[in-house]
C-alpha cells in the first residue's frame, strides 16, 4: 500500500513539472504594450514600489506599428 501511494505521488510530481513549460512563443512578447509598461515601473520606481507583472498589458496591432516608427 505505502509502495503503492509513493508511485503514485511521484508520478504526480512528474506529470506537474512537465506541465509547468517555462518557455513562452516569441509573439507574445511582441505584442506587450511596453510604453505603458515603462510609465508604471518608473512611477513604481519613484514611490518605492515593486511591480510584478502577471498579465502585462497587450498592444494592438496599430500601436506596436506607431511606437516602431
């Protein structure tokens, strides 16, 4: 039984980080709205603050053209 629980959480364990892909595709960092990004962490900056992004804020497809230009 106990032989049984250990196959069965480390099988478990495996399963999680295989899960857990560090890697992201290319085109997502394209398209964040890294002005915007700037502006907060500079006034984040200026107070004290720390930011941790969790869901950066997206740029559509005309304003990515703008700031490249």
């Amino acid at each position: 039984m106990k032989r049984l629980i250990l196959i069965s959480v480390l099988s478990l364990s495996l399963l999680g980080c295989a899960a857990s892909s560090e890697t992201r595709p290319e085109s997502s960092f394209k398209s964040i709205d890294q002005s915007y990004v700037n502006a907060v962490e500079y006034q984040a900056r200026r107070a004290g603050v720390r930011v941790e992004w969790v869901n950066p804020p997206r740029a559509s497809e005309s304003e990515l053209q703008q700031n490249q230009r």
